[in-house]
C-alpha cells in the first residue's frame, strides 16, 4: 500500500462550519483520519484559518490544531509542506503538494442525506487508492 499525504480542509469536514468558533464534530471525521494515520498516511491541515484573532475569538488557527491534538490525530504540516521553502516566514508558493485533498468545496465530496461529510466513503476511496498504487 502506498503512503499519501492528505489535505483535510477544516471548517465543514472535519467540524460543522461555525466559523470563527469550532463546530460540532462532523460524524466520522476523528475515527477516519487516526484510521488513516493508523494506516500510515501523513495529514496535511489545510485551512483558510491563521494564526489571528478574528471577531473577538483568538488564534482560529490554533483552535483548529488543538482540536486534532486533543484527538491524539498528529500533524505532517499545517497551511504548507514540510519541505516548503520560506521566505521571510512566509512560504514562496501556498500550493498544497498532497496526494488527496478533502474540501467541503471540492467537486463529488461524498455526503450522508442529512448533508454531512460522508467519511466513511472517503476512507474506503483513500485506500482503494492507496492500494492501486
């Protein structure tokens, strides 16, 4: 099996979009992505959210990280690559280089009737994947 690294959106895959805040965990997010990292793949967050206060709420970026540390779900990167070269704190080129991203905006995001993220299909999609390469 392959090991892919993985972009996973925040607000509206992992959480209910509460934006600012943290939402509600999305059904199967926690037990998908630690069955993932189980499996040996790296998890890229992939966020619009900084580290800034935003509407009286701070560092929405944190949140988000704390919200998979109090979930024992480890980081490969947060908002880059590893490898990412930076120029005066700030990466030359913000391009996700993942095998998979997870975007509640992308296009055939697979979804339950009541509108959630669908994680248990994109586990199954990610290891079909990971086993045809």
């Amino acid at each position: 099996m392959k090991k892919l690294t993985i972009a996973v959106d925040f607000d509206g895959i992992c959480v209910h979009d509460e934006f600012p805040h943290v939402g509600a965990d999305m059904f199967g997010a926690e037990l998908a992505l630690k069955k993932l990292q189980s499996d040996g793949h790296h998890i890229i967050l992939w966020t619009c959210r900084e580290h800034f206060s935003y509407h009286g709420v701070d560092d929405v970026l944190q949140l988000a990280i704390d919200w998979f540390t109090k979930r024992d779900i480890s980081l490969y990167a947060i908002n880059g690559n590893p490898d990412m070269i930076l120029e005066h704190d700030y990466p030359i080129a913000r391009k996700c280089h993942a095998d998979v991203l997870i975007d509640d905006h992308a296009l055939f995001i697979p979804r339950l009737p009541n509108g959630d993220i669908d994680w248990h299909s994109i586990y199954k999609e990610i290891t079909r994947l990971a086993n045809e390469s």
